[in-house]
C-alpha cells in the first residue's frame, strides 16, 4: 500500500517535472516526455535538429530539475561541448602521477557523473563518439586492467545537428542504434514563437532559478517500477507485427532488429509511465513507435522516410482498434435509476 | 522499362495454371468458332492454339526471371523474320513455299500474340483489363458482322469470353496480392478461387432462371426448325414453309435470305379458280398469296409482315372458324386496293391436302372466304375446303417472266396489258403516307448500289411498266457467252462476308438465287425508281394440264415470293421476275382428277347441341343461323331443330369422329343435300322459323361438322401465342433494372444496416458492451466522416470532444483501461462505460445537419474505409 502512495506521488512528480520544465522550454511537451521516457527506460537520448531550436537549454533544465543546483540527494550533472580535437581522455579521463603518493591516480573524467550532457556529438571524432556510446552500453569504464562502474543513474543526452551540415561525422547506424530515442526538436508553433519573445526574460529567469522536483531515490525507484508496467499480449504482438513489416516494407532497406523490438518495449512501458498511467495503451504504441524505431531504419528514399512507418503504424492500430479484449471486464451496474 | 519484382516459383506456376491454361483453353476455343467461318490452307484450330499457348507459357516463364522485354522480343521477332525472309529464298516449288510462308506467318503471329499476353500477364497490372476489352470488342466485331443472330450463336459468341474475362481479371489481381510467404499458398489460392466461382456460377444460374422463359422465346422465334442444323454447324436454310407438329403446312410470316432453300415435293392443296381470259375458255393463273411483306429486316436480311400497313389490304381470315357454308366477308378489304378500273370478282375453291385448316390462301385481293364440305369420294384425298372470293383485276396474271412460248392468246394479253399499264406515266399513290411507307429503301452504301444498278437498267424506260419490263428482262439477259446472266438456284451459297449484303451479292456478283433474292432484288429497284412495291408470299401457280382448264396443283417447292406493284386505278398487281427453275413447273407426280361433283346443299343450320340420341342417331339442334337455297336466315332468338344424321358423315377439322362423341353444348353445323328439301322452296316473307316449321322432322342431313369448342380452342391459341410471344425486351429489361435497382439500394443502404447491428449490439447488455459502444461510436464517426484513421485513441478522442462538446475522452480512457490493463475498473469508470453511449451519439447527432449526416452517413465509401486494412507498400 505504501508503496502505491509512492507511485502515485512518483507519477505526481513527473507531472511536476514535466510542468518544470515547461516553464523553460515552451511548446516542447511531447519532446520533454521523450526525454523522459528515455531516462525511465534506462536508456539514453539523442536530439537532433538545427542549431538554435533549444536542444541544450532542454537537457540543461532537465539536469537541473533532476540534480538541483547543488544538493547532495540531487543527480550529478556533466556537459561536454564536443568538437573535432576532443580526444577519449578527455571524457574518460586519465592516470595523473600523485607527487604524494608516488604512483599514478586515476583521475576521473566527466563521465562520471548521473546526467551528461554530450553537446554536438557529431562533431567530435569516430573515436570519441564511440568511446561514449561504448560507456553507455556498457555502463563502465575499462582503464588498463581496472574496471570502473559508471554511476548507477546514468542518463546520456545528446544532441546534434543535422548530418548534411559541414564539419561532422555523422553516427553510423550500429551506432544509433544505442540511443533508446531519437528526437527532433523542430520549431515552435507561431503563437509559442510570439509568446517566447515576448517574455524572454521571465524565462531567462525560470532557467537560472530552476527547481529540483524529482530526487535520485524517486528517479531509480520510478526506472524499477517501469519494468512493472503492464503491458497486454496484444501490444506485444502489435510491437512484433511492427518490426517484422519494417522488415518487409519494400521501401525499407534495413529493418529493426530484435534488440530494437526490446527497446520498444522498455520504452513503451516508460512512455506510458511518464503519461501517468501503470497499462500500456494504444496511445503510447502511437506517441513512442517514430521515435523509437525511425532513427534504426535506413529507407529506400525520402518520401519512403515520411510515409512507411505511419502507414506500419496506422495498420496495427486499425487492427488494435477493432479488438474486442473487454469481455467481462465490464460489472454491470443495474440499469442506472440513480442519475 | 523498369524489371519487375522477381517472383517466386509458386507465383509463376499459380500464373501458368490460372491464367494461361484458362487463356490457352479459350484460345482453343476461340481459334475453333474461327475456323468455322475462316479456312486457311489447312490450318486447324488445334495447331493454331498449340502456337499461341506455346507463346503465351514460354513469354510467361521467360519473363517471370528478370528478362528486359525490348531485347528479348526483339531477338523473336527478328527470328520470325528473318525465317520468314528464308522461305521465300527456297528453291522448292513455288506453291510450296507459299504454302509454309503462309503457315509460318500464321505461327509467328499467333505465337507473338501469345508472346505478348505471356508478357503482360507476368508483368503490367492493367494489361489484364486491356486484353479482355480487346478480346470482348473482336468478339462484338465479328458478331457484328454475321447476321446469323440466334441465341445459341449469341452465347457461344459471348459467354465463354465473358466468364473468362472476369475470371481473369479477379485471378490475375489475386495472383498480384497474395502474400508469397503464405505457408498454406494453394489452399489460400484455392479457397478464394472457389468462392468466386460458386458466386459466379450462382449468378449465372439466377440470371438464367429469371430469363429462362425468354431465352427460350428467342430460340423459338429466332431459331425455329432450323435451330437444330445450326448446332451441327452445317449449312443454314430456309424453308417457304412452315410445318406444325401434325405436318399441316402453311405459309411462314417472314422469309430470310440464307445460303439454301429446302423444299420438298407434297401436294399442298388443289384449287379451281374461275378466272379466265377474254375468250372466256383460256385459263388465266393468278397466284396465291398468303401475305405481304412490306418490311425489311436489314440486320437479319429478312422480310417480314407489318401490322401497321398503310390502307391494309389483307384479307386473313381463319377458315375452320368458319360455319360450313357461312361466308366471311370483309368488304374494306376492296376499298383498301383503291383499284377501280377493270376489276371483277373471281372465285376460287382450295381443297386442302396439307395445308394447315386455319390457313387460309387466294389470289390477291381476296374479301369472303366460305368454308365448303368436301365430296364424299373425295374425302380420304382432301381434308377440307372453301371458297374465296377475289377483287380481281382483269390485267392481273401469273403470266409476266414465265410464258409458255408460242401462246398466240397470251402474247396478245401481254400487249394489251402493258399498253393500258403504259397510260400511267407516273404513280401516284392515294396519299403520301402511303407513297412513302412503300419506296422505302435502307440508307446504305449497299442500298446506293442497287439503286444505281436500276437507274442503268430502266434508262430507256419511260413508264413504271416499262421499267417493270426492263427488269424483268436484266435477269433473263444473256452473258457475253451467251449464257443466262441469272440463275435459279435453291443454294446460293452465302457471301464470304458473314455481314456483307446479300442482296447487292445476289444481283453484282453471284447472280444465283431462289425467288426471295429475285423478289427481294426487284422490290429495292423498284423502290429506288420511287414505285411502291411489296412482297407477296404464297404458292406460284403453274398451268400444266389443258385437260381440266381452270384447275391448278400446289406442291410444298411451289412456295414462292414475288414482288407486288402499285399502279393507281389498277391496284396492286403481280410481278414475277424469279427466273424459271425448271423443275418446279413439272409436276413431280402426276395431277389427280380434281374433285368436281360439289353437291347442291339445300339446307345448312349451324346450332349448339342441345340433345344427342344415340340409338335413333338423331341430334336436336338450337339454331340461330340458317342457309336454306343459298339464302341467309338469322334469327335472334335460337330454334329448336332436329336432324337424323343416320347417313351423315361426322367430322371436325382433324378427321371424322364417332356420333356419341357428341355431346350437348357442341357447335356443329349440319348440311342437308336431301332431295326431299329440293321442291320444299321458302317465299319471300318467310324468316327462319317459318321455314323450319316447313321442314319434315327430323331433317335428315348428310353432313355434320363439329367444331372445337370456343374455350378450347381459345386456350390453344393462347398456348400457341405464348409459346410464339417474342421475347419483351421491355420486360427483360424492367426486370434487369429491378434487380439492379435492388442491388443498388442494397449496396447504398449496407452502412445504414451496418450501423443498425452495431448499434443494437451497442445497447444490448453483454459481458463486452464496452467494446460495442466503442466500436458503434467509432464507426458512427466514421461514416460522419471523423475517422480514426492511424490516429491514437486519446488523440482522437480529444478531437470529437473539441468538435462536438461531447465527454468522450472520459469513456476513451475509461475503455482503454479496460481492455489494455489488470486493474480493476472504479465504479465511476464503470458506469461511463455503460451509461454514456447513447448522450454521445445524442450529442453528435445535435451537431451535425440533418442533410450532411444523411449524405455522409450513406456514403458507401466511409464504410469500405472502415471495414478495409491499411495497405502497406
């Protein structure tokens, strides 16, 4: 019972958090749930878009509602601004000789840390770059023969700008394939837009004044109870019928993987939590397929990229919308003489 | 030219075993109704298919596997050419060469067209629509051109294309979208081949059993006797004739120009005709007719009877209707030949031997027919008889292109008549109505032909009579050998051209035919020189014998037509211009005696039965009309009478019958040639009564005919008109539209009916009534045009609620918690699931107008779109 209170206040907190952030981020709602669902899943995010949309402003009010400014309970926020010359140590880190003790201490590098945030990642090298995603899977780091644990929250947000700009190298598909959720940012709505301008300042404010609304504990109990979603056979196989027509689709030339079809799940179960609810609906197999399993699949052309996974999509849900899975699950109230 | 997908082996064999054996059977098919009509240089249809469907296998295996069309056709045809250009380079004889070049030619084409189906079969979606269209439209073309239209040619022709071209067209696009990885592949193709072919065949029987009756309409009038030869595919022909199931023979309403006439040799009936040439001992012929055709058929190349003549002169009354002796007589008939000038009544007696009882024959123009018994010798040889009485004109004769040679008397009538017919420079009908129903001609190329062929015959004519004469004497003209530039022939032969004219291939090129081509050939010249002429139909009459003058034989091959033409003042007259066939003027059998010895009735009452006895063989009669001494008496109120007929012969028109088949409410007409009735004279002042009282009781008479009961015969002739009743094509069609309209409201009232189940499942109270309601709500969205469409449930649901203020987003999320999770609902959340289903649809229903809810409820569409998956790719 005890622990229901908690969930409930836990599902009250990520309302709050989304609110939070909203404060900052105006018009983002739908990405900031991405962003969390990620983070539930234990999983990591990529967000993509042009320069300028608020990608880092995001992961930045995300850290600091998480994290609070410097609290103990609060999580450990990083940010690494990549560029061309980053080397490996610098987010590893390295042996440094302590004069004192007269041997080499392992000095900890920003990956350390529960929230890091990796600033245009397709700007640092290959090497970099899978250095990082190496660390995400693995969730430890190997320094000759000594293995070091990363943080037991360890949420990765990337950002990067769009592969055809100059000077990137652009994240190969196995590579993608380790963030959980692909977004993009997009542009605000042209009344979001207005509003934005004319309170740059207030908002400027809400940033630098930015509550902690989630703890740690709250954060590793809500990743635990996401595993505890229910999620009903028929979802599954709807999750199933998706990837395997990825497969088939003729427009498709790479389909998702079976490791994909399990991040679906893990995702769909976050997603669903983040929208306040302990089932996984229809809804959530609708909000989260794109951003989940876009990014993993290569197309024939452009048209293909806009159209096939809609039209995937929108089949297994037509198919899901005509099941009838409520028998019984009705009690029948006597014909209603009370209203 | 993009590669198609690959497909797999079941895909290829599943389109060779659905598409090309079908397609190759109906080729065979096809290739063999072809050479029926067409022979080339001893090609058979099977050789022939054998070339397509090599074609057509080979193309479709060839490009299942990724073969470019362009390189690979172009590699065939360079092959068929360039083997081609080789057989003409052969050094064997030249016939032989042509031979295998001709043989060759008819290979590569058929094989190229199999080439090419193959190709479109295996590749292009559309080719299966276009090649049905191509096939039905060859079908419709050649059918088109035939004038062989029976409803056995007309299923032939189009059935088999038809079933095959929805098979086709459904198999082939089943083929297109069957999923290659289905584990059970044949038992899929299966399944749905055989419900499509159980809805076909249903179709096909409902539509035959609906129309059975009227198929079978057609096949009578259409078909008639001849129906059988055309199923065996040999020659088509005609008869004058028509024979009913007793083997009475009468005249047939219609004729059509066919490839050979068949006639047989029987004596039709005898008759003595009264009419004589101004030395009153010279027997002057005249024929026989039944009818008139005065319209044509062009399509069929038929001539046939037209109720609505102008001024109808048809005389056509049914002679065993008639009382023995009682005359019929309808005088508007003599008015109607608007002929005034040398015109006189002639009378004429037929004895029936075949000639069916209710036909009825004279020379034109016939006005009063009076049935007469047939002397007792002469009983067994004829079954009945009557006299007609004619408007003869006295320039009338059968005489015209057959002309014994040599006949001092007739030449002289010859010139007499055509010098008085020469007075009319110009006919001029007795209304323009009339004028014009008459010169009538089809406007046609063919049609032109004829009329320039007359205009060049007649040039030197000035007179109607003239051009009459000039006719004539084109088809007895001689050849530059010397030969007869027309001949009479029984079997023509048909044109090459199933749809060519006949009548222009009669008179330009084959020159032969049988008396509906002469007549049919004269009457169109005639027409377009702008003088009204029509057809005759009946018997030719021929003068054999000089021993009984005034006596004339019909056999069944005297059928004859002719033409008919108009000269004011004269009337019609009759023009024979049939060039003369020897054999008919020879009797084949020589002509019996003629029955002379009438013997003189006194007394005829015609009456029903009122007692029958047997034993004393007398009959009570109650008689409303009498003939006494050639004298009619009527009364209104009915006498009794009774007659002995212990001498009489009893007879119907089918044969002599038993007296105590006699029965009480008979009609029957009793005839007395007593001797004792001879001096008993009635006077002036007497009426029926009078003279009966005159009369010894009983009377005896020698004679009793009965007739079949009105009823009885009335139903027969109802029978009869049934079966003959041509097909209603305004019924056939009404009822197709019926049924159309049916299955349209059907179709256009099927989302209504739809919605009715969901919503009554909706309502109902079952374990599942969440899902009903949600279902029936979306589907009622849907036909209002808001649907789902890839949309997530709350998504949508908080679209509906934003366009019509409903609170469906509450039941929505009540809903999906009930189907996608464990959870026990809450009581709230139970009672939105049952309870908000109808204020939802109420508050819908609020916010749309009446008028585009009954439009978009009803649009079919909406509802294929709800019930249709999404289609990936």
């Amino acid at each position: 019972m005890e622990e229901t209170i908690k969930i409930e206040q836990a599902l009250d907190n990520i309302k709050k958090l989304v609110d939070n952030i909203e404060t900052v981020i105006r018009g983002k709602r739908e990405q900031i749930q991405f962003v969390l669902t990620a983070l539930l899943a234990k999983g990591h995010i990529l967000m993509e878009d042009n320069p300028g949309t608020g990608k880092t402003v995001m992961a930045k009010t995300l850290a600091k509602s998480i994290s609070g400014s410097a609290n103990e309970s609060g999580a450990n926020f990083k940010r690494i601004q990549f560029t061309p010359d980053l080397l490996p140590m610098d987010l590893i880190g390295s042996h440094i000789f302590d004069d004192v003790k007269k041997e080499f201490v392992f000095k900890k590098g920003p990956l350390f840390c529960n929230v890091l945030l990796a600033d245009e990642i397709n700007r640092a090298s290959p090497k970099v770059q899978s250095a990082l995603l190496e660390c995400m899977a693995e969730h430890q780091i190997t320094m000759g023969e000594t293995t070091y644990p990363l943080e037991k929250l360890f949420f990765t947000i990337a950002t990067q700008n769009p592969v055809e700009m100059e000077g990137t190298y652009p994240l190969p598909a196995a590579q993608l394939d380790r963030f959980f959720i692909k977004i993009y940012f997009g542009y605000v709505d042209e009344t979001t837009e207005l509003n934005i301008y004319k309170d740059y300042l207030g908002i400027q404010n809400n940033q630098d004044h930015i509550q902690q609304v989630l703890s740690m504990n709250e954060i590793l109990f809500l990743q635990q109870e996401t595993e505890k979603v229910f999620i009903h056979e028929e979802i599954i196989t709807a999750v199933r019928n998706i990837v395997r027509e990825t497969r088939n689709h003729p427009d498709i030339v790479l389909g998702a993987s079976v490791r994909s079809g399990i991040t679906f799940l893990k995702c769909l179960k976050a997603f669903a939590l983040v929208n306040g609810r302990t089932f996984v609906t229809e809804d959530d197999l609708r909000g989260i397929t794109a951003a989940v399993l876009d990014h993993r699949l290569i197309y024939r052309n452009r048209e293909a990229k806009q159209k096939a996974l809609t039209i995937i999509l929108g089949r297994e849900l037509d198919r899901l919308s005509k099941l009838n899975l409520t028998i019984n699950r009705t009690v029948f109230a006597p014909p209603a003489q009370d209203i | 030219m993009p590669i198609g997908k690959v497909y797999s082996y079941k895909k290829m064999l599943a389109q060779l075993l659905l598409l090309a054996v079908p397609t190759a059977i109906l080729f065979f098919y096809l290739l063999w109704d072809a050479n029926l009509f067409y022979n080339i240089l001893e090609n058979n249809w099977i050789s022939q298919g054998i070339y397509f469907s090599s074609g057509l296998f080979v193309a479709i295996c060839f490009y299942s596997y990724r073969f470019r069309f362009f390189t690979t056709a172009f590699f065939v045809f360079l092959f068929c050419y360039s083997v081609y250009k080789l057989f003409g380079s052969l050094s064997f004889g030249e016939f032989d060469s042509f031979y295998l070049s001709i043989q060759f030619l008819i290979f590569s084409f058929l094989f190229s067209l199999g080439w090419l189906a193959g190709f479109g079969f295996s590749r292009s979606r559309y080719f299966t629509i276009a090649w049905c269209v191509l096939l039905l439209v060859s079908k419709i073309v050649v059918v088109s051109k035939t004038t062989d239209i029976t409803v056995n040619a007309l299923i032939n022709a189009f059935v088999p294309v038809l079933a095959y071209t929805f098979y086709i067209i459904y198999t082939a696009e089943l083929i297109r979208n069957m999923n290659e990885e289905e584990p059970r592949f044949a038992w899929f193709v299966t399944k749905r081949l055989a419900g499509f072919g159980l809805v076909i065949l249903l179709l096909f029987f409902m539509i035959f059993s609906v129309f059975k009756n009227d198929f079978q309409a057609v096949e009578k009038e259409w078909g008639g006797s001849q129906a059988q030869n055309d199923k065996k595919g040999k020659d088509k022909s005609e008869n004058m004739n028509k024979k009913d199931s007793k083997g009475n023979v009468s005249n047939k309403d219609q004729t059509k120009l066919t490839g050979s006439l068949s006639k047989d040799k029987q004596l039709v009936f005898v008759a003595k005709l009264d009419n004589y040439f101004d030395d009153g001992i010279t027997a002057n012929p005249l024929y026989f007719t039944a009818f008139y055709y005065t319209k044509f058929d062009t399509l069929t190349q038929t001539f046939e009877r037209d109720s609505l003549v102008p001024h109808n002169d048809l005389f056509l009354p049914d002679p065993s209707r008639i009382p023995l002796y009682f005359s019929k007589t309808d005088s508007s008939v003599i008015k109607n030949t608007h002929a005034t000038k040398s015109r006189k009544v002639v009378s004429a007696d037929i004895y029936k031997v075949v000639l069916a009882p209710d036909a009825f024959l004279a020379p034109s123009t016939s006005f009063s027919c009076q049935p007469m018994s047939v002397p007792k010798e002469f009983k067994d040889q004829y079954k009945s008889s009557y006299r007609a009485k004619m408007w003869v004109s006295d320039l009338n004769s059968a005489y015209f292109i057959y002309n014994p040679a040599g006949n001092q008397q007739l030449q002289s009538f010859q010139e007499f008549r055509f010098n008085r017919l020469r007075e009319i420079k110009k006919i001029k009908g007795p209304d323009k109505q009339f004028m014009d129903y008459y010169t009538f001609m089809p406007k046609d190329e063919e049609y032109k032909k004829i009329s320039e062929l007359a205009k060049q015959i007649t040039a030197n004519a000035p007179t109607p009579i003239d051009k009459m004469i000039a006719i004539r004497d084109y088809f007895l003209s001689k050849n530059e050998f010397g030969q007869p530039l027309f001949k009479y022939s029984d079997n023509p032969g048909i044109p090459g051209i199933p749809s060519a004219n006949k009548l222009t291939y009669f008179l330009l090129e084959n020159r032969k035919g049988y008396c509906a081509y002469f007549a049919g050939a004269t009457l169109f010249m005639l027409r377009s020189l702008g003088i009204p002429s029509r057809i005759a139909a009946g018997y030719l009459t021929v003068d054999r014998s000089s021993k009984n003058p005034g006596w004339y034989w019909f056999y069944a091959d005297q059928a004859h037509a002719w033409t008919q033409v108009y000269f004011q003042d004269y009337g019609w007259m009759d023009f024979d211009t049939t060039v003369p066939d020897v054999n008919t003027q020879q009797s084949p059998q020589p002509d019996g005696t003629p029955p002379m010895n009438i013997p003189q009735t006194y007394m005829v009452a015609d009456g029903e039965i009122t007692n029958v006895n047997v034993a004393k063989k007398q009959i009570s009669l109650k008689i409303k009309k009498l003939l006494y001494h050639d004298k009619d008496y009527e009364s209104p109120t009915a006498t009794e009478l009774t007659v002995d007929v212990s001498i009489a012969t009893i007879s119907a028109d089918t044969g002599a019958v038993a007296i105590s088949s006699l029965t009480k409410g008979m009609h029957i007409t009793a005839v007395s040639y007593s001797e004792a009735l001879k001096n008993i004279l009635a006077d002036k002042n007497d009426d029926l009564n009078s003279i009966l009282k005159k009369l010894p009781a009983p009377v005896p008479v020698d004679e009793v005919k009965l007739f079949l009961k009105d009823e009885v015969k009335d139903q027969k002739k109802q029978e009869e008109a049934k079966a003959k009743e041509p097909i209603d094509w305004i019924k056939v069609m009404t009822r197709m539209l019926l049924t159309l309209a049916g299955l349209i409201i059907l179709v256009f009232l099927s989302p209504w009916l739809i919605w009715l189940f969901m919503n009554a499942k909706a309502k109902g109270n079952n374990s599942d009534k969440a899902f009903h309601c949600y279902r029936a709500s979306l589907y009622y969205l849907n036909q209002l045009g808001y649907s789902r469409n890839g949309k997530g449930p709350q998504q949508y649901a908080t679209e509906v609620d934003a366009n019509f203020g409903t609170s469906f987003i509450g039941f929505n999320n009540a809903y999906q918690k009930a189907k996608y999770s464990r959870q026990t609902l809450t009581d709230v959340e139970i009672k939105l699931l049952n309870n908000s289903y109808d204020n939802f649809i109420k508050s819908v229903r609020s916010h749309i107008p009446f008028k585009t809810r009954l439009s978009r409820f009803l649009n079919i569409y909406n509802t294929i779109h709800y019930f249709s998956q999404p289609k990936i790719s």
